[in-house]
C-alpha cells in the first residue's frame, strides 16, 4: 500500500492520505454551540433546576466555592448561543424558597 503525502494549503502541515479498503472517510460532524460559567450552587441544586431542560447537554465539575456548568446544543436544536447564556443567568439567579 503506498502512503501519498501532500501539502495542506492552509497551515502547510502535511496529511496522509491513503487509497483502499482503509481510506479515510470525512466525517461530516454537527456543529455545537456553547456556553459556560461557574455558578455559586452546588450540583444537586443546579439537577433539580436542569431537569425540565431539553435538548442541551449539560456539564458539571466543582470548582472552588461553586460549580463550573457547561452547556452545548448542536444547531440544529433551534437554539443559539444567547439562549445559553440566558439559560445560565436563570440558573445564576437565587431561588426563593419559603421558611417551612
């Protein structure tokens, strides 16, 4: 099997390409949008308030005295980076809950 090498004409790195049964194929990849911010709530807290959200993928990790909260929707989910961002600042804003 020969191995072809050729110039990129774009960064000047140079590609592989290879011919036969084990080519390369280009894999078209859906394009995502997304948002992130470390919020002052814990994770069982910011589940509870994810749990009605639909079609956006959620990240968690603890950092510091909070949680880092990423969030992505592919494209073709109708929703644009400003609706994470504002999904982000609802998650942000204290929730009020009554003395019991």
């Amino acid at each position: 099997m020969s191995d072809a090498r050729e110039l990129s004409p774009l960064n000047g790195l140079v590609h592989a390409s290879r011919s036969g049964r084990n080519a390369h194929f280009a894999v078209e990849a859906h394009r995502m949008i997304e948002a992130a911010r470390t919020l002052m709530k814990s994770e069982p807290e910011l589940l509870e308030q994810l749990a009605s959200v639909k079609g956006v993928e959620v990240t968690m990790a603890e950092k510091g005295f909070g949680t880092r909260v990423e969030l992505r929707a592919g494209e073709s989910s109708g929703l644009a980076e400003v609706d994470l961002e504002q999904l982000l600042d609802r998650l942000a804003e204290p929730q009020k809950h009554p003395f019991a």
